[in-house]
C-alpha cells in the first residue's frame, strides 16, 4: 500500500459508525484523506465511534442506505473520488429475526449505493464489502476461492450472496471495462474479523472478554464451528489496497476478492475462548448453550491466494498476535493515559510496520 496514494483523496464510507467503518475511518484520517461517512446512528452503546471520537476529523453524516434520495444528494455533495460501502445488517442471528431488514438492508440498501454511485461522476473507485458466509458452503476443509458459488443458508449469508450477484450484474450493464471513464467496482470477502471496540451483539471475543471481567460463565453456541479469525487490520489493510488499484489501474481489479487468514489461524470458537482464558489466567465455567442457536455452517475457510498473487497482499499478523492485541486493546486500565483514538492509531501503525507472514 502507497501510504502517499491517500493524502487528500476523497472518500466516502458508508457504515463508518460501525466496528470496522470505524476503523476504517481512523486509518484513512491517519493517511490523510477527507472523509466522509454516512451511516445509521452507532448501533450499540458502548461503541467505537463515540469511544474513539471518529466524528472529530471527518464528515459524519447519520443516514440510511435504504434512504436513496437522502443518500445520492450526500454522493453529489461531497464527490467522492472512492467508495467503500460497509454498511450492512451483519449478524447471523439478527437475520432470523428480522429477515426483511436484513433483506431490504444488504440488497436493497447495496443497490441505492450502485445507483448512488452510477450517477456520481466524480467516482473512480469502489470496494462493495462482502463476507465469507457469501459462498454456498458445503462444510468441506479447504478454502473457497472467488470463483466458487455463492448462496447461503441463513437469511444473513443469502442477503450477502443475493448483493454479490446483484454486483456482477452492475458491472456487466452499467461499469464496462470497455470504458475507462466509468468507475472500476470490486467486492471484497473477509472472514470473521475481531479487534478492540468491537460491542456487537452475538460476539464471541467481546462476549467473553465481557464474562472474565465479570468472572461469569461463558455460553458457546458452537464450540466446535471453525472460522478464519483475523484481526481487523487484516481485511481493511486488503480494501485500501484494491482501492488503490482500482483506481490507479481501473477495470483489471474490478473482481471478487477474498482476504483470509493463513490456514493456520481457522481455530474452533472452543480454541479461541480457551485461548483467552489462558492469556487472562481466568478460570470461568464454559456452557454449551444448544437451546438457542440456530442454524449456521461448521466449518468456513477462505482462499486469498488470488490477492497474495495478483494484489501482492498477504497477513501481517498470526492468530495469536491478534488475540494479544484484542486483549491489550480491552485490558481496563491498562492504556489510561491514552485515548482510545490514540491506541487504535498506535495498533495501525504497528500492523503497517509489520512483516508480511511467511505462508
């Protein structure tokens, strides 16, 4: 990544309240764009937009994506040079719940922001984030590839594969490669992403950080689903990077991309929680809470050997190292001299100083 690339690009962020917009927005200020975000209020109270005082240094708007009027006048205000859309209704059991919010948000709400963007000139670049619960999974051990189907079987993984396929129409109708002048658009794919200031609901690291700081039990849906835990920097730090080639070098990167961890950090959710207790030297009991989960799949992995090949991107950080800094981030206490702006900064800074892994 070309920090100097980012010094006063115009980027607009749609979701910059949530966990990852929210660091996306920080490191984008930290490299010197103007940013603006657009999103629903922060969803959760404690959050990291008000923790960090994201809004100090950027344009923040609160606004709905299902709001197509609202959201194309904020498009044509600011004239974005490049787009990230993270906002998104993202649980899986939040998508049982309400199935047609998370329909009307992921789908409908992806296609306001197409439409926002197809009518905003100024726009060179967009990365559409997806997940990794976007491919049909068939519970087997090795990682899809972008070229695998997509599909799903909760209302939350099929909104996310009806957007991906809603994407690719996009950009057969309306973003031809054949016209340089229109914007280039790519989806990204990332695994289950943890780090500091994360307070959704149905999580596991800030649920269970939550339990030994309260030295309560720890309820475990799915002890043994294994998923491809990274730590946020990872994806964000593959985002910014296909941002940038898509601007620079347009429709050749306006393709599905997956950012993964290596093999080495898919771990059970019982590996994870261990984990952390381990670190904490916490002792709390472990529940196996089967009554209240619904369906989700085993076992998920992901293939980033297309963007280590054709996008030079590869992880900075193993599991482990991920881990130790959710919990170095989360200690109370341990960082009261700094603002939390301040500690995400400091972890951006040394995840970029970091060596790729060797894979």
């Amino acid at each position: 990544m070309n920090r100097l690339f980012w010094q006063n690009k115009k980027v607009l962020i749609t979701g910059h309240t949530g966990f990852k917009g929210g660091w996306l927005s920080l490191w984008l200020q930290h490299l010197g764009a103007q940013v603006t975000g657009f999103s629903l209020a922060p969803p959760t109270e404690p959050n990291l937009f008000n923790k960090a005082s994201i809004a100090e240094n950027i344009n923040s708007i609160i606004g709905d994506i299902r709001d197509s009027e609202h959201l194309s006048r904020v498009l044509q205000k600011c004239q974005p040079d490049i787009v990230f859309h993270l906002a998104a209704q993202p649980l899986v059991r939040e998508s049982y719940q309400d199935p047609v919010g998370t329909y009307t948000t992921n789908v409908i709400g992806s296609l306001n922001v197409l439409e926002a963007i197809r009518h905003c000139h100024s726009v060179r670049a967009a990365v559409i984030v997806s997940t990794d619960k976007c491919y049909e999974n068939q519970e087997w051990h090795w990682g899809y590839r972008e070229n695998d189907p997509v599909g799903g079987h909760d209302p939350y993984s099929s909104s996310k594969a009806c957007m991906e396929i809603l994407l690719a129409s996009y950009r057969k109708s309306y973003f031809q490669a054949a016209d340089p002048s229109l914007p280039a658009i790519a989806s990204a794919r990332a695994g289950n992403v943890i780090g500091g200031g994360d307070w959704a609901k149905d999580r596991l690291i800030p649920d269970t950080l939550q339990a030994i700081s309260h030295q309560q039990p720890i309820y475990l849906r799915y002890p043994n689903a294994i998923r491809p835990w990274q730590h946020v920097l990872e994806p964000l730090s593959g985002y910014l990077l296909l941002a940038e080639k898509l601007y620079n070098d347009g429709h050749a990167y306006a393709q599905s991309w997956n950012f993964g961890p290596p093999a080495s950090s898919a771990k059970s959710v019982k590996w994870l929680v261990d984990y952390l207790l381990q670190q904490t030297e916490s002792k709390i009991e472990l529940i196996i809470d089967k009554e209240s989960a619904p369906h989700e799949a085993h076992f998920l992995k992901l293939d980033f050997s297309k963007a280590n090949e054709q996008l030079d991107w590869q992880p900075r950080w193993d599991l482990a190292t991920a881990l130790d800094k959710v919990i170095d981030w989360s200690m109370p206490g341990k960082h009261s001299a700094l603002s939390m702006q301040t500690l995400c900064i400091q972890q951006i800074d040394e995840y970029s100083d970091s060596k790729t892994l060797t894979l």
